[in-house]
C-alpha cells in the first residue's frame, strides 16, 4: 500500500515562476550560472547558491543556514506563497522533442521508502546521503521532487484529463524549449479517489532522485529518533515526489567512454574482445546497436559491432540482463581493468540522447582511446531488478522528464 497524500506546496506567483524554475544547480556550467544570477533575481539558483551575492565560496552548515535565510526571503518579498489547503499538483511538461510527460506532484512516506513500498534500482554513496541529510535537517523544505513511476492506471489518468480541462495555475516555457503546467487539484472527492488509487498499488518505483529519497528516508529517521511524541502524521514523514505513469517514462542509455585500453594495443584487445563477442568492422559511419546484448565500439578511427556469445556467458538474475552490467562483466573489468565505476577516473559517460557521434569526437579527440554505446534499458527490466533487490551500476539509465527546481516546494 503506497502511502500519497496531498499537501500544501510553497509556490511561486504565476508573475515569476518561469524565471524562479531552474535545474539542477551542478547541471550548468559555471558561465550559464553566473549569467542568469546576474541578470534574473528570481532565479532560485540565489537561494542554492547564496554565496554568490558576497562573491564567496561557501559550504558546510554556513551554506546551508543562508540557503535558508534566502529562502525566506524569498516568501517575505511575496516571490513564493503558501496554498492553504493540501493539494495534488497536477504537473504536465511538453519537451522540445514533442514527448509529453502527465503525473502528480505529491507527498510520498519515507516510511514506505524504508518498507520497500518506494522501490530502488540504483547503489546510493554514504557520503553523499549524509550531506544531503543534514542540507534538508536545516533549510527544511524539498525544492526537487523524487520522480516516481506507477503502473498505468485509468481513474488516476481520468482525474489527471479532468483536471488539465480547466485553466492552468501555471503555464511557461523555459530557454531549453520545455513548457510546464500545473494545476491544483484540492476537490475533496478526486483527493480521495487518488489517495485510494495509490493505496490499492504494492509498489511504485523510483525511476530518478535514489539520493534524494535515501536522504529524505535518514531525515526521517533522525527526527522520529528525537521526537518523543511521534506519530507518523509530522511533516518530516514524507518527501516530495513527482508520479508518473510507466508509459510516460522516457528511458535513454549512459554510453561509456574510456581513456586507455590498459596497457593492450589495439590487436591484443581485439583478440581479447573475440573471445566473448563476434565483432564486425562497421567502418567510419556511426553505428548504434539495435538489440539487446548488442553493442557498438569506436576504436581508432572506426566503429565496430560487438554480438555477444551467449554460449560463454550465462544470466541468472535481471541485472545479468542489462547491458549496462553485462558491458562491465565481460569488458570494462576483466579486459580494461575498471573495476570501480563510481570512482575511476578512466571512464566518463554521455548519455543516449546524445548521438554516436559524440563517442566518435571525444575519441578522434585523443582524450578517449574508446568508446561503447548500447541499447536502453527498459521499465520493465528496471522493475525487474528492483524487484529481486539488485542494483544498477552507475550510470545505467538516463530518464526523463528532467525536472526543475522551486515550482512547488515541500516544508517540514
């Protein structure tokens, strides 16, 4: 039973919101930062980046209490504005490629995070759960929202059409051709028949944001451990959650690249390659696998196929199934010597969105000797390794939609 409720988001005026929206803080580099806290106050990069208005570095705990001080002033100035009643957001975004993305904006349990209701595919790092942990211990709200992702359900998609019939709280366009809409869903009735929905369901399944639910789930932990008075129902129970339907979701690969062939030449790791794989010279136009199991290799000027011989290599589990695992199992650790994926600095990644040709240029670069791409993985297959309590290597999925930061918030 997935726990979903409403609740009373924090939001920007519909004057400003469009220029409050942002994404992810480290998504930009440091130019397009600079460039838009420069020229738009209302960008919520100023209250993730408060340091910028004393042209300092800041970190730790004393960056944190200023995110907060910006935070609120943010809401003095009126920028931000609280519902007085707790509401789904119904959220709609169009992204420039035309892919059409419906959900609601909820309140998830971390409860149910801790109970495997909210289920993972991804390996979280310690460290980096810690420090998030302790950024929302002191500014007190999610800004971001966990993207969740459910079976297709047909009164949650009819109360999700209903609702976009009527004029959007929200309706604007950012600079990457995106347009966004939300609208506020606070009848009693449609509330309920969606909290029932959700209820019904065993499981939902975190599609992006492992981090920011594991955080959220040690927040929780930390402060039911200190309240003497606990009894589920405090604010700090729950995280924010973006939840879409699985046909909604829009799931690209990572392909690798890697800076050196581990002290084989270009012959040695070939042959080593022929042992797992049947391989095809492709020649110098861009090839990109059409199969599972399947992947393309760009090595010194030309791209090559790589068919896997199932006859050496056996699956046992769903992660046995997906590439992103089998590309590590039978190359990038036994041939290449890649052990680590998270910290090796010999491997990098560009997502699927991108096309072959990108591999191509960072090799023809010298920065890279080569490059894999390979097929997505599916929901299915994501479900499936969740389900039997695995976990992706890093870098195994890139999903959309992408969302943005300071639309709706959640305060604890």
């Amino acid at each position: 039973m997935a726990k979903v409720i409403p609740f009373k988001a924090v939001r920007p005026t519909r004057a400003v919101v469009g220029l409050v929206a942002a994404r992810p803080y480290q998504s930009y580099t440091i130019y397009e930062r600079e460039s838009r806290m420069d020229y738009n106050p209302y960008s919520f990069l100023h209250i993730v980046n408060p340091g910028y208005k004393y042209d300092k570095v800041i970190t730790g705990d004393e960056r944190y209490k200023l995110v907060k001080n910006r935070y609120l002033e943010f809401k003095e100035d009126g920028v931000f504005i609280q519902d007085d009643k707790p509401s789904y957001y119904v959220y709609k975004i169009i992204n420039r490629h035309g892919q059409e993305f419906n959900g609601i904006i909820a309140a998830t349990s971390a409860e149910d995070y801790e109970n495997d209701v909210i289920k993972k595919h991804e390996d979280t790092i310690a460290k980096r759960e810690q420090t998030f942990k302790n950024y929302l211990q002191t500014v007190g709200f999610n800004a971001e929202p966990v993207l969740l992702t459910y079976p297709d359900n047909e009164v949650i998609s009819g109360i999700i059409k209903e609702a976009q019939k009527g004029h959007a709280e929200f309706e604007f366009t950012m600079t990457y051709k995106d347009t966004h809409y939300l609208w506020r869903l606070d009848d009693d009735d449609a509330i309920a028949r969606i909290q029932n929905e959700f209820e019904d369901m065993k499981t939902v399944y975190i599609a992006d944001g492992h981090h920011r639910s594991s955080s959220s789930n040690l927040l929780y932990q930390d402060e039911k451990a200190s309240n003497p008075n606990h009894n589920g129902s405090e604010s700090y129970n729950f995280f924010m959650s973006y939840l879409i339907p699985e046909s909604d979701l829009v799931i690209h690969e990572f392909n690798r690249l890697i800076k050196d062939l581990n002290g084989l030449t270009k012959e040695e790791f070939l042959i080593r390659l022929d042992a797992i794989y049947r391989i095809e010279n492709r020649g110098t136009m861009p090839y990109h696998p059409s199969k599972p199991h399947h992947f393309s290799m760009y090595l010194d000027g030309e791209f090559y196929s790589l068919y896997l011989r199932k006859a050496n290599y056996k699956f046992k589990t769903a992660l046995d199934q997906l590439d992103a695992q089998l590309l590590y199992q039978t190359i990038l650790k036994p041939i290449l010597g890649i052990e680590d994926l998270r910290n090796d600095n010999r491997i990098e990644y560009v997502n699927g969105r991108h096309e072959m040709i990108t591999i191509k240029s960072s090799v023809d670069s010298g920065e890279f000797e080569v490059g894999f791409g390979m097929c997505p993985a599916t929901v299915n297959q994501i479900k499936q390794i969740a389900d039997e309590g695995l976990k992706m290597p890093p870098k195994s999925t890139y999903i959309l939609p992408k969302l943005r930061s300071g639309i709706t918030i959640y305060e604890f």
